[in-house]
C-alpha cells in the first residue's frame, strides 16, 4: 500500500521503506541500510508509484539539478534495484522504461504471455550447454570506467574472485551435441554476465601453451582466488544430462558439482549455478531466475548473430526463420529477427531468410524488459534509424545488467564511433574482445580502428 507523502514508510515488495531511517524491512526483522542518495531516490520513486519518472525528475529532486554524468542514475537504479532484490527481466518492483524513465510499480506485473513454451528435451539439451560456455562469456569483465557500478565490486583489473571455464565437452562430438554446446554456452553466458563480484574467463586454459594458464596468476596475482569450471554433456538411460566441476586449478581439488537433467530447463538450471556460487566470496547474486525464451533454436541463433558477420548472421536467420515457422513468436524471437534485419538488410542472403517483421517494432516497444531486448532495440536505432545517442542509452541500460554482454560492448563501440568518438569506441571493442577472444570480428575491428590515417 502507498503511503501519503508525509507518511513515515511505504510498502516495496516484501519490504518496509523508511526514508526517515533510511531502512528497509521484512516482516522478519530483516534490515537492509541504504545508501543517504539511494534511500531518496526510492523515496522518490514511492511518492509517484505507478508513474514514469523521467531522468531529469530524479536530477532535479535527489541530485539537487545537478550535472550528472549519464551513467550516475543507471548505476544508482541497479544499485537499489539489488537491495530490493529484483529482476530487471522480470520486475515485480522497479522496472525501467526505456527512454522514458523508471517506475516503480503498484503490483506484481503479468508475465504469463511472455512465458515460453518448454521445449523438448533435445532442446533443453541446446540450453544446458548454453550455461557452461556462457559461465565462460562472463569471463572477461568491463574495465572500471566502462560499468560503474558492477565494476566498482568486480574490476577486470584486479577482481574479487575469477571463475574459468572452457566450452562444455561432448562425448560423442555428434551434430546434435555440437548444437546444445553452442546453445548452452550462450545461455551460461546470460546467466553469468548478470553476477557481480564475479569475472569468467571463457576459453583461458590452453593445454598446448607454455603456461596453460595464460598468465592468468601473473597478470591477477596469487591472492585472487581462481576457479576452473568444467561440463561434459552425458546421454544416460535416454536422457541427457550436463555435469559440472568446480575445481581449485592449482591443486584440482573439488570445490563444487551439480548435475543438470536438460529437460528441466532454466528453471532448474539457474538455482543448480546459484549452489555453486553460494561456494565462492561473491555477494549479492541477483540474476535472472528463468530464461526469456528457452528453445534450443534461440540461443543457438544468438550465438551466431552475436558473431558479428555475414555468414553467421545466415546461420542466425535461418534458426529464427524455422522457429517462426513452427509457431515461436515469443518477442526474445522477434526482436532478434528486427535485430538481424536492421543489422544485415544490406545482405541479401541474410535478409531473405528473415519472415516479415512489420509488427515487430510495436512489440519490442511494448514488451522491451530483458537485456536481450534492450540491446535489439539498440541494434535497431544504430542500423535503421541512425540514431547513435538513442543507442547509447539503450546500450547503457543493458550494460546496467549485464556488464559482461560482449555484443553489446560491440555496438557500443560501433554507436561510439558513428558519433565521432574513435578513442571510446577502440576501448569498447578492445573490451568485447576481452570477453570474447573467439569472435575474430573485434579484433579486425580493432586493428581498422588503430589503422593511421593515409
């Protein structure tokens, strides 16, 4: 319930707001302090619940109309919306409206139209790879400048705690088991890239190499703790399994294991990684608790359209195309094909596979409130309309969940370079290379980037 604006407290979710104390409760007795600024924007927010609250409202009545750089109020929402324990993907308490503003909202939203359809078991297979490789693409987190908030917890420099992990590995090494690695990988990196206090490293243990491990405790040093994680996907009595090991890679001892039964799906294969990271010195592990669209065909599509070239860019349409086909309309589907479309319409073997997506700019923006949306819709205004300072800020809400999202790095750097910032744009993609040293596409970008002027 909503107190008046002289009132002592307000009701937030499970919680009990007093600005006065600067304090939230549970019924329990649980308390949880606020920082004096996020106490008042909370405070600001529950005096217009249910409204938007544009940026410049929030300037002007908790930063005193003060300049402001553009990240402080980003940094500032996620910050509160980790006290409150919500889900930027799923908020039941505090959503952001893209280029609108914020809002707290008066009850539990309606999800039910957005939840996907459980896939089949093969395709539960595709998403519990996803997870391994993905562990892998939270690997290289942004530098302190880049995500102020996560960042100021977890510095790619010098991080809390490191976790490495290679793609998950498959017995048999068969067409089917390739996919699900593909699928698994991106779904892991979803779930990873949402943890701050946490950096993974994808792909860092090279066997062959003189130090296997990269370098890894010169460059951090000897007192960051370090974590190998590893997956093999198994097919046992006709169902399909992933196994994860947490281990010390010094001294190989076993830190963690889970087993996930692939047809369970997200649901079950987020709370599985949060065991694991209830193991490690991490705090605050808020991400999301299912999946925003769980078939196998997705997450392998995001795979290749995050590669960033013309071939699998291909790949990614002809998996989105046969979804739509069997009846996949889920708006993760179609705000990728917007995506794909405003991105490749030059490219008539990617442009052709894609069906008619007239209808699907009204749906993202209605229906705009996961990372992957947000980052299509930035894709979109880069591509389509041309509109570099809309995409920043797209990107930059993105990034407020997700600071390990290569691809958007990626588009970031391209936004950063359209509007005239090549120093920023070399930083942004020397950083998704980081994350992502297997898309050979950032450093050929990188290298155009450093190329002098004839």
């Amino acid at each position: 319930m909503n107190k008046s604006k002289n009132s002592p407290h307000h009701e937030v979710g499970p919680w009990t707001f007093y600005p006065d104390k600067n304090e939230l409760e549970k019924p329990d007795g649980h308390v949880s302090k606020l920082e004096e600024k996020i106490s008042l924007l909370l405070q600001t927010l529950c005096e217009r619940r249910g409204e938007i609250v544009s940026k410049e409202t929030l300037i002007n009545e908790v930063w005193q109309g003060r300049e402001l750089s553009e990240q402080t109020i980003p940094v500032a929402i996620s910050k509160l919306r980790k006290a409150l324990g919500d889900d930027i993907n799923y908020p039941t308490m505090l959503a952001t409206i893209p280029r609108q503003g914020y809002q707290l909202l008066s009850a539990e939203p309606d999800h039910s139209t957005e939840m996907p359809k459980y896939p089949s078991t093969m395709a539960w297979a595709f998403v519990a790879i996803l997870l391994t490789i993905g562990l892998a693409a939270w690997v290289f987190l942004l530098p302190a400048d880049t995500q102020p908030e996560r960042v100021q917890v977890l510095n790619a420099e010098k991080p809390s705690v490191i976790v490495t992990i290679n793609d998950v590995r498959t017995l048999e090494g068969t067409e089917e088991e390739n996919r699900l690695a593909i699928a698994i990988s991106e779904l892991s990196a979803y779930y990873l890239s949402q943890i701050s206090d946490l950096l993974v490293i994808r792909h860092w243990w090279n066997l062959d190499a003189p130090d296997p491990t990269g370098g890894i405790y010169t460059r951090y040093g000897s007192a960051t703790p370090v974590y190998s994680l590893k997956g093999t996907l198994l097919n046992e009595t006709g169902s399909q399994l992933v196994t994860f090991i947490l281990s010390d890679p010094q001294t190989d001892e076993v830190i963690w294991s889970g087993i996930h039964p692939i047809e369970e799906g997200s649901t079950s294969l987020f709370p599985m990684f949060e065991t694991m990271l209830a193991q490690l010195p991490v705090q605050g592990y808020y991400a999301s608790s299912r999946a925003p669209e769980e078939s196998v065909g997705f997450w392998r599509a995001r795979y290749f359209l995050e590669l960033s070239n013309p071939g699998a860019a291909q790949i990614a349409a002809a998996e989105l195309a046969q979804l739509v086909s069997n009846g996949t309309q889920s708006t993760p589907v179609t705000s990728s094909i917007a995506a794909l479309k405003a991105r490749w319409n030059d490219e008539q073997s990617v442009a052709s596979l894609l069906p008619d997506t007239s209808q699907i700019k009204t749906e993202l923006e209605q229906h705009a409130v996961s990372t992957l949306t947000l980052v299509d819709q930035a894709t979109i205004e880069l591509f389509s309309n041309e509109d570099t300072e809309t995409a920043l800020q797209l990107l930059q809400q993105a990034l407020e969940t997700s600071p390990g999202d290569h691809y958007a790095h990626s588009l970031r750097g391209e936004a950063l370079y359209l509007a005239g910032d090549k120093d920023g744009a070399l930083q942004a993609f020397r950083l998704a290379n980081r994350l992502a040293p297997y898309a050979r596409v950032y450093a050929d970008r990188i290298a155009s980037l450093e190329e002098p002027k004839q």
